[in-house]
C-alpha cells in the first residue's frame, strides 16, 4: 500500500511557500524518507513546476534542514538542495516546516554554494530570526 504525505514549507511565520504530495519511503535512523516522482506538481503562491527528474527527500527527526537528492537524470537542475529549516513537524500524513531562507546547493558538476545569504540577511531583521 502506497502512503501519501502532504508536504508544506511556510515562510516565517506562517506565511505559505512550496507544498506538494510524496510517498513516504520509510524512517531510519537519518529521518523520515519521501520519495517525489517525475512530474510530479510542486507548488507555492503564485508559481509552480513539474519536478524536472524523481527526487528523495530526507526530513531528519530533529534538525534545523531538510535535504532533496535529485536522481541521475540530464534534466535535474542540481544535486543535492539543502533547505536550512524548523525541524519537521508531523500531524499524520501531513509534514510541515518554515524555510529559514538559507539554502546549501551542490550542483550537477559537482560545485557546492550557500545561496540567499541576502535573503536571509534581510529577514533575520525583518523578521528577527
């Protein structure tokens, strides 16, 4: 049997962000596992795509990130996409965290970068995180 979890970023506080439906994988000692695949509907206010390639996504049990691994297909956009986030909070098939802006990002030749360190700059006065 195949279980659906509804995934949900908010921006701080609560303001929604990107959210989209995945099977869950399992839970080991990393976290919990949800697996996204090709084509997947990813959305947020005002904007939303088809995922490019199948993805695996690791909420861990109780760290401030979350990761998505890209599979090995030409189309994906990175690698690996670290969300630095609130530790996942779950409500039965419903997961949901706030995106803290700052992101860590290795792309597909292998180059790792920190991305949004403006954003978060801006939004650690704005809004005092």
């Amino acid at each position: 049997m195949i279980r659906t979890v509804h995934f949900q970023s908010l921006k701080w506080p609560d303001r929604p962000h990107w959210e989209y439906d995945a099977r869950w994988l399992g839970a080991d000692a990393h976290g919990q596992w949800l697996g996204l695949d090709t084509g997947t509907w990813l959305a947020r206010p005002g904007a939303g795509f088809h995922a490019h390639c199948e993805q695996v996504v690791l909420m861990p049990h109780d760290a401030w990130w979350c990761a998505t691994f890209y599979g090995p297909d030409e189309r994906r956009p990175v690698d690996i996409y670290v969300d630095i986030a609130s530790p996942a909070e779950w409500d039965g098939d419903e997961v949901r965290c706030i995106d803290l802006d700052l992101d860590i990002i290795q792309g597909v030749t292998g180059r790792v970068w920190v991305d949004d360190e403006d954003e978060f700059a801006l939004h650690r006065v704005e809004y005092g995180y």
